[in-house]
C-alpha cells in the first residue's frame, strides 16, 4: 500500500510541474468580443490563431470572454468571427512565454449575401406503366406473389 502512495503522489508532482512548465514555454490571449453598436457581448464567437494549421482557438462564454492557452512563442494573426458579423483580424501580436496578451474585438453587423438560386418545376413522366409486383416468395404457399392468380387461396395469409 505504501508503494501505491509513493507511485501516486510522484505522478501528482510530476503533472504539477509539467502543467507550470507550459506558461515558460508558451503563452496565452485572452480577450473579450462585443457588438460594435451597443456594446453586448456576443456569446459563441470564435477567436482563432491564424495560420489555422495551429489549431488554437475558443469560443466565447456567455460574458463574451475568451482565453486561448499554451500558444507557442512567436508573432501570429488573431481572427474573430461571429455569424451575421463582419470579421476583424489583428496582425502581428507578439506571443511571449509566461506572459497573457489582452485583446478586446468590438465587431459590427453584416449583411450575409447570397447568390440567386432560380427554382423551376415540370411534370414528371414515367416511360413505363408501374409494375405491381411483389418479388419475394410467400412462406405459406408455392407462388410468387406477382403470379398468383386474384382471390383468396387457403393457406396463403399474404
């Protein structure tokens, strides 16, 4: 039991380390993103690092607030997106280990355009007359039953 104990609190103290290790290698946005007319905050917008490829991102909480952990060191693009919202990129921000750089987004409404679709209708015509056929046999008498003759056949619950 002893043994079990030492494993355990080991791996708690490894993953202790690891996890206060990621803000000196890497850091973080965090960020609030609002309507640009009335101020409100936009819940479910999207804020991602860009290239795309960095797979890094979130989505706003109902406050309208952001927070994009662990992203490498380095300078990247930072664009938020919202449906009905026109989107806004902010270039170049510096990522610098350890440390949280803020970014506030007041986005403003826009249209979505669409390209006419033309929508036609016409009779459908059938080459062939249907077929009344059933084309699996019946277990309870000896006809398929698109040649069995019309009227009840005893046996045949079909």
């Amino acid at each position: 039991m002893k043994q079990y104990t030492w494993i355990l609190f080991l791996c708690l103290f490894l993953t202790g380390i690891t996890s206060g290790q990621s803000d000196r290698i890497a850091g973080k946005i965090r960020g609030t993103v609002t309507d640009g007319t009335n101020g409100d905050p936009l819940i479910g917008a999207n804020a991602l690092v860009l290239p795309a490829e960095t797979g890094r991102g979130a989505m706003t909480d109902v406050n309208g607030q952001f927070v994009i952990p662990n992203i490498p060191a380095g300078s990247y693009d930072i664009q938020v997106s919202y449906i009905g919202y026109a989107s806004h990129i902010v270039r170049d921000v510096k990522i610098v280990p350890g440390l949280t750089v803020s970014l506030d987004f007041a986005l403003n409404v826009e249209a979505i355009e669409g390209q006419a679709v033309d929508v036609g209708s016409r009779a459908f015509q059938r080459d062939s007359p249907p077929r009344r056929t059933f084309w699996r046999s019946c277990l309870f008498c000896r006809w398929r039953h698109d040649e069995r003759p019309r009227g009840p056949i005893a046996g045949c619950g079909n």
